[in-house]
C-alpha cells in the first residue's frame, strides 16, 4: 500500500534494485492515447506473472497531470478488496462510454447551430462546459478514498489560483502537510480543471487536529502538463532525505531509475501559428481558434517539451539512457488534436493512434527543432515496453512478490 502518514511502511523494506516511475500527460480526450498505451504494458506484464497483475503493483511513483491525473487515480485507487480500481484495459472504454457527456458535441440541423452559438457566447462569460457530469462520474468512480488510501505513491500537480502556487498532491507530503490528504475525487476533478473548458474546483481539508485548509484548484497543465520531472524530483528527495523506502538507491544511481513518461500527442508538424497572424489577436483569439484554445496549447506543449528535454539530456549524461522512455507522437493533426472532441470518429482515431505508437520506433526530442527523431537500435516503443516489463517483473520478484510500497 502506499506510505503512511510519516512516509513510513510500517515495515521492513523489501530491498530494492531500482525505483520505477510511470508518469501520464494532460490533454483531455486524447488521454484515450495513453490508456491504450498502458494497457499494452500491463498485458505483458500479465503474460510474466498471471492475469491479477497490475500495474500499481509494479510501479512506486504514478504520475499523472489532467486526463493523466485521472489514470493515474484510476490505476492507484483501492476497490473494496484493496485492490486496483480498473484495470489497464478497461480505462479506454471508459473514455469511450464518458467522454461523450463529459465533452458533449453539437447537436444536429438548427439545435446544434443553436448550441455551438451559447458555447462561443459562454466562452466570454463562462467555461465552455459546465463539468457536473464529469463532477458525478468522479465522484462515483472514487468515492471516498482519500490519498493515503493509494495502493502505490501518485503525484498529481494543480494549481491554487487564490495563491497563484502550483499544489501537487503526492503520498510523500502527507508526513509534513496532512491537510494534503483529500478526498481522490476531489484531486482529479482539481487537476482536470482545464480554464476556459471547465470551473475551477474548490474544497476544504482538515486534519485530525481539526485544522482546515482551502483549495482554489484549477488544471496542473498550467504549470506541469507532463508530470515526469515532478515525479523524478520528488523521488530524488526522498531519496536524498533517507526515506527507506527507496533504501539502498543513491541520489545519483540515475542508471538505477526506471522512468517511463506516456505523452497525449502534439500538433507540431502542422506549424499552426506564425507570428504574422498572432500579432493581430486579441483576447478572444488566444482563447479559441479553430476549436482549440492557443493559450492552452503554448502552455501545455512548452512546458512538456521542456520536460522531456531536461530529463532525456540528464539521463544521456548520467549514461542512463535506457532507464527513461518516453512515448509521444507529435504528429496529430487538426481533427486529432482537440482535447474536447469526443465524436466516436475521433476517439477511435485516437486508439488507433496509440496502437500505432507502439509500433514507431523510440524516438527522442531534438532541442533545436522541437520534433522527435528515431533513436537508432532501440527498436520499437512496444519492444521498448516489453523490456521494461520484464525489468519490472525481475524487480517485484526481488521485492518479494509484494506491490511496490
């Protein structure tokens, strides 16, 4: 199970070989791309160690940020027999059986005219959608566990907007910050909070010494749309501050990380903007064009590349390349790449692009152009992941057989 409130298992640590982290990407509907992605991953990992495996049992960290925030809890919260809420395979049809009401599309003939025109004239006064089915679904899908109730550590970024502060809820703070420990439903509605798509989320904490604390939480893609490095940042702290449940990993046993980092995809190869054309915005321009929201697209895509960057030029420095993948098509297109399009037409796009995925060869980032160029030898992402798993499976076998915390 993950940590206690002191950070401590209660008992003695299985010893470990290497810290293994998943991290999942924000970018609403398109999350269908990295569910599709992990439910490849727990299949071979059922084909080494049975059909009860999953992937919490496997992983110390996951990550996860908007639509990735959601996996993450849903791949870390307990059923009622402590055991993981879904499995892999089943968060795609999830997206595909709730996406429709949570991204309702227009309407046909005269009501969908009617309807697209109250969401343009919304978006000047309100968000575009009005978030209380995907309220209600949250709701019944994580009742009320809370986040010590995690069946491995997650990390999930928001951000407090009365304090303009990034709060990032994790398993690791609850010993120093217990007012942390709020209900998982109410950090994955927090962290899919998109500005401009849905309402800001707020709710109140309290301690067990009666003490409240207020949250004013909108989307962590504002300031950390691909988790990863919020993920290997606080590992490596409580690496470096002793906690033995990374016992006996060093801060710089980088080789001895076992990162993987699932995007949601980009649009870049379709070079949407020049600047010619962005000088003459104002408002309204930066919040919509062409069914998406450019703002939200800079923040989103910068900061993630920004990431992968760091980490892929770390590891390569520290001679650890193979311990960190990260999977991400920077291909999709306009009809492809919308966070709010959840027509069957495009959903089904999406899964395919995420089989499709596994099949590409692993690709790394170029810092000068931004576009993610084949690593020659390492063969495909999907051979990549099965190496990993047998990495994972070695691992969980060395700890005992036991989940990962």
């Amino acid at each position: 199970m993950a940590t206690s409130g002191d950070g401590s298992t209660g008992s003695t640590p299985a010893k470990k070989n290497i810290v293994t982290m998943l991290s999942i990407d924000g970018g609403g509907v398109r999350g269908i791309i990295p569910a599709t992605i992990i439910a490849f991953l727990e299949s071979k990992l059922q084909e080494l160690d049975g059909e009860e495996a999953r992937l919490a049992d496997y992983f110390d960290v996951i990550a996860g940020t908007s639509t990735g925030g959601l996996l993450a809890l849903m791949l870390a919260a307990p059923n009622k027999d402590r055991r993981p809420l879904f499995a892999a395979k089943d968060i795609t049809q999830f997206y595909l059986d709730h996406s429709p009401k949570i991204f309702p599309q227009k309407l046909n003939c005269m009501r969908g005219i009617i309807s697209q025109l109250i969401k343009k004239i919304r978006i000047l006064v309100g968000p575009k959608y009005d978030g209380e089915y995907r309220h209600s679904i949250i709701r019944q899908l994580l009742g009320q566990s809370k986040l010590h109730d995690t069946l491995t550590n997650v990390i999930i970024p928001t951000f407090d907007i009365r304090i303009l502060q990034p709060t990032i809820f994790s398993n690791f703070t609850l010993k120093f910050q217990p007012q942390k420990d709020a209900l998982l439903s109410d950090i994955g509605i927090a962290t899919s909070a998109a500005p401009t798509y849905f309402p800001a989320h707020y709710f109140e904490t309290k301690d067990d010494k009666g003490s409240t604390r207020e949250f004013n939480l909108v989307d962590g893609g504002v300031v950390a749309n691909n988790p990863t490095l919020a993920a290997v940042s606080q590992a490596t702290r409580e690496i470096v501050t002793g906690n033995d449940q990374f016992f006996p990993i060093k801060p710089t046993d980088y080789h001895k990380l076992l990162v993987i980092s699932i995007g949601t995809g980009s649009s870049k190869i379709e070079e949407k903007y020049t600047a010619q054309e962005v000088s003459k915005w104002g408002i309204l321009r930066w919040l919509t064009r062409k069914g998406s929201s450019p703002i939200l697209d800079i923040f989103n895509f910068g900061s993630g590349d920004m990431v992968d960057i760091h980490l892929a030029n770390l590891f390569q420095a520290l001679q650890s390349e193979e311990s960190y993948l990260r999977i991400q098509d920077d291909k999709l297109t306009s009809s492809t790449i919308s966070i709010d399009d959840s027509s069957m037409e495009n959903m089904q796009k999406l899964v395919q692009i995420g089989n499709d995925l596994l099949n590409k060869p692993v690709s790394r980032v170029n810092i000068e152009t931004g576009l993610y160029e084949e690593v020659p030898g390492a063969g495909t992402n999907g051979d990549m992941l099965i190496s990993f798993a047998k990495k994972l499976s070695a691992e969980r076998k060395q700890r005992g057989g036991t989940v990962p915390i």
